[in-house]
DNA sequence: TCCAAAAAGACGATTACGTCA
DNA sequence: GGTGACGTAATCGTCTTTTTG
C-alpha cells in the first residue's frame, strides 16, 4: 500500500519508499513532502538483535556486549521508511559544529560497528554532554534513576569549564549552573523518596545531532540507539524515548498538514458544488422559458471525450458547440480541480461546424 | 507444523518538568 | 515573584510482531 501527498511542487514525481534520499536532496525545492508506504511484508524490518528495555546505562553496554546476533549477523538496516514526512525548514541545517561534520555512526549492516569504534564525528567523548556517564559515586551507581548523573552533567560541564566545546555566553553558563543547583537540591531530595520524576533538558547540540540522526533513520534498531547513546552520552533509553516522542511530533504535524488539505479541499468542493447548483438552475430556468429546447432526440446528443465538445447530430448535419463559448459560469470562479467529467451543453448553436475529430458521415 | 508464552518494539495518551512571556 | 502557556522528556498501558520451547 501506498499513499503519497505532495504539496509544493506537483511537477515533480513522487516517489515513495527508499526515496527518502530523494527526498532530502530536493528539500530545497519541496515545502512538504510525506509518504506513506507499507513496504511488501507490511512492516519495517525489524531489527532481530534484542536488546534490555532498562534505565542502566552502565548494563546496557555490558549486556550488549555479551549479545550474539539471531541471525548471524544479519543487522540489516532498513532502507525503506514505513513514514516519510519533510516539514524541516528549506534552509539547510548548518553543519558548522562538529556535531554535524561526519556521517553518523550506524552500525554498518553486517553488524560489525561497535559505534564507538565506528568514528566520533568529532565529539569528544564523555565530555560536552555528559549527562549520565559521568564518574558515580558506588551509592549513585546502585541507584541508576538516581538525577544525580544529570546533575553532575550540568555541575561538571560549567564548573569544569568550556568542556568539549560546549560555548555558551557566561550568563547562560549562570544560569545553568543555578539550574544545575536546584537540579542538585531536587536530585538529593528524589534520592530520598525516589517518587519525582526526573526530567532533563538535551543540549542543543544533543538535540540537533538527534535531529540530524531523525532523518536518516526515524527509526532505530538496537546497534543504532547504543551507538548514538555512545555518541551523545546518553543513555539508550533516553535515545528510544527521543526518537518515540520526536515520531510522535511529525505525525502530529503530518495531521495538522493533511487537516489543512482536507479542509481546502473541502472548500474548493463545495464552492464547486454551488456553482453546479447555479448552473443546473440556469438550465431549468432555460428549460422553462423555451419548452423546446430540449426535444432533439437523446440519441443525437454525442460527446467527445477527448475535446469535450457536445455534437447535435441530426440526420444531416452535425453540430458542435465549445465549451468555452457557452459556459454561462463566471470563467474566474472555474474550479481549481482539473474537471475530467464530461459535461453536457445543450444551448441551441446556429452555427454549424465539421467536429474535428469525426467526419460528418459518422 | 502448530501453538502458547515471552520478549521486544512501537504507539497513543498522559504526566510532569523546564522555560518563557 | 507568581502564573499560565507551551514544548518536551518521561511514564504507562496496549497492541503487534517475532522468537522460542
């Protein structure tokens, strides 16, 4: 199944399914492409490694490296995209930090990326962004929902300096570290009751490096979401939780977009729908003034469905009447939709002409 | 080969937190 | 400083698919 929509240039093919590449190099000249396709099997291929559903960090990579793949290696990544949806901006996103220098790191398909070892894109790891993998305390290690790691990621990067490139103007860095504070006061308080929810806010630079990561793949499989974890510092939950709630956001935007077409078309269509009213009253307002208007024989009144034009064939003779010239509707209120469906003028024509696609004798 | 249980992932709905005007 | 709106990280419950015994 498949179900495209494509808004900002209809001159262009739509492609669906592993076009997303197409995609992206034509954003400059789309407004907003989506697709939709179920590829053959009806589902994305699934990524067959299994992976714990945990907030431990520190066992996620200890577990993962005790995992052997179900299927030999087969660590397939998948190229079709179950969702394609465009809404980004047409500017291209700057690649001015060295977040955004290199590809990302995904695992290679014979699984055979580690992601740590597959390059750093240029971050300096364990640094910058540092949110959960920085040094624990034993107590703060056997607690792994403990809010003390994101606190000593706000607390380390500012106390410590311009750490792995993070610039920020030191009213922002002030900021932070008062924020880093009260996320101090609030970690030590959830460590007792352990009932708040903790809550951090990704660095620009995380966010854009998941941003970036969402188009390619708006997915990820198990190798993908560590590897990016690894990149990032975070921990493959938060990773999961991103890409799931970034989903979550195209398709709401991917509604409101089509709530919008819905709602033009819908417009157009009734619009068009009052003026056929109009014309249909013409017409029987017509029928009622000249009785005789309409008394030609049914099997005289012949279309062509290639120019449209009504032929009144009599026994002798043939007449055709254009469209154009007998269209008593206002031209500037023509319907924006390409009306394929024959349509019937029946007015009364003195002029007679040779139908250009038939002879007469037909 | 069939089947049930378990596991994993995705999603929708919701909550809760951080930020800003 | 208080407050409401908004964005978003995080949680929960459910469903689907795959794996496994």
């Amino acid at each position: 199944m498949e179900l495209g929509l494509s808004l900002g240039d209809a001159s262009k093919p739509f492609g669906l399914l592993a076009k997303d590449r197409e995609i992206h190099t034509t954003r400059n000249d789309l407004g907003f492409c989506m697709a939709l396709g179920i590829n053959s099997n009806g589902r994305q291929e699934q990524e067959t490694e299994k992976e714990h559903h945990d907030d431990d960090y520190a066992d996620d990579e200890s577990d993962e490296a005790l995992k052997t793949s179900r299927r030999n290696g087969d660590q397939r990544v998948s190229v079709d995209l179950p969702v394609q949806l465009d809404l980004l901006p047409r500017a291209p996103v700057p690649r001015s930090t060295p977040l955004h220098q290199q590809s990302f790191p995904w695992p290679s398909d014979n699984g055979s990326s580690d992601g740590g070892s597959s390059g750093n894109m240029g971050i300096p790891a364990a640094r910058g962004f540092d949110v959960n993998r920085l040094p624990l305390t034993a107590e703060e290690a056997s607690s792994p929902n403990s809010v003390a790691s994101s606190f000593q990621m706000d607390f380390c990067i500012y106390r410590g300096g311009n750490v792995g490139g993070n610039k920020r103007d030191s009213e922002t860095a002030g900021n932070d570290v008062v924020e880093a504070e009260r996320a101090s006061s609030r970690a030590s308080d959830e460590d007792e009751n352990g009932l708040t929810r903790k809550k951090l806010r990704l660095s620009k630079e995380q966010s854009a490096y998941l941003e970036e990561s969402f188009k390619e793949h708006n997915t990820l499989n198990p190798k993908q979401k560590l590897a990016l974890a690894k990149q990032l510092n975070l921990r493959p939950r938060q990773v999961e939780v991103w890409f799931q709630n970034r989903r979550a956001r195209t398709k709401l935007k991917q509604t409101e977009v089509d709530c919008e077409y819905l709602k033009r078309c819908c417009e157009t269509l009734t619009e068009e729908n009052r003026r056929l009213h109009k014309e249909l009253q013409e017409l029987r307002a017509l029928k009622t003034s000249n009785p005789f208007y309409m008394q030609l024989p049914a099997t005289t009144l012949t279309m062509c469905p290639s120019c449209e034009r009504v032929a009144t064939t009599s026994t002798s003779t043939s007449t055709t009447v254009p469209p154009s010239t007998t269209n008593t509707t206002d031209p500037s209120k023509a319907t924006p939709f390409p009306l394929s469906r024959p349509r019937f003028y029946p007015f009364s024509h003195t002029q007679t002409q040779t139908h250009p696609h038939r002879s007469t004798a037909s």
